[in-house]
C-alpha cells in the first residue's frame, strides 16, 4: 500500500511540475514579446535622437563666429549648449 502511496504521491508531483513547466513557458514568450516591443521603441528612439543631435549640430554650424560656445547670448544658444553637453 505505501508503494501505490508513493507512486500517487510522485505523479500529484509531476503533473504540477507540467503545470509550473506550462506556466513558464507562457511567461517567457509574453517576456519575449515585450523584450521584441521594447527593443524597437529603443531602436526607435535613438534613431529619432540622432536625427534630432544632426539638427542640432546644423543649427550650431549656422551659428555666428564669434558667438562662444560656453557663453550662449541667446536662448537658443543656451539650448544648444545644453544639448550638446548632454550628447558628451
């Protein structure tokens, strides 16, 4: 009686191990999909920063000469500044 005992025991065990097993299978494809989401909004959003660090680099090309980097006289100097020692 305890051999049928334990082998009842064993198979309870092994069917919720299938279960946890199922589970985690479910869990990591969601958790693949989200990494595959979250990826490409990155991808995206770097692309978008660079496009907008290559307006920026225009925007300070058009700039004056004499027009000092570390001492913007206008706001949109300081802008400008400000993105490009964030972009270092």
């Amino acid at each position: 009686m305890a051999y049928q005992t334990q082998i009842h025991h064993i198979s309870e065990r092994v069917e919720r191990l299938l279960l946890r097993y199922e589970e985690l299978q479910r869990t990591n494809a969601l958790l693949s999909q989200q990494v595959e989401v979250l990826t490409h909004e990155r991808d995206s959003l770097k692309s978008r920063l660079s496009a907008a660090r290559s307006r920026v680099d225009a925007l300070l090309e058009r700039l004056p000469e004499n027009a000092h980097p570390h001492q913007p006289s206008t706001a949109a100097g300081a802008a400008a500044a400000a993105v490009s020692a964030r972009a270092q």
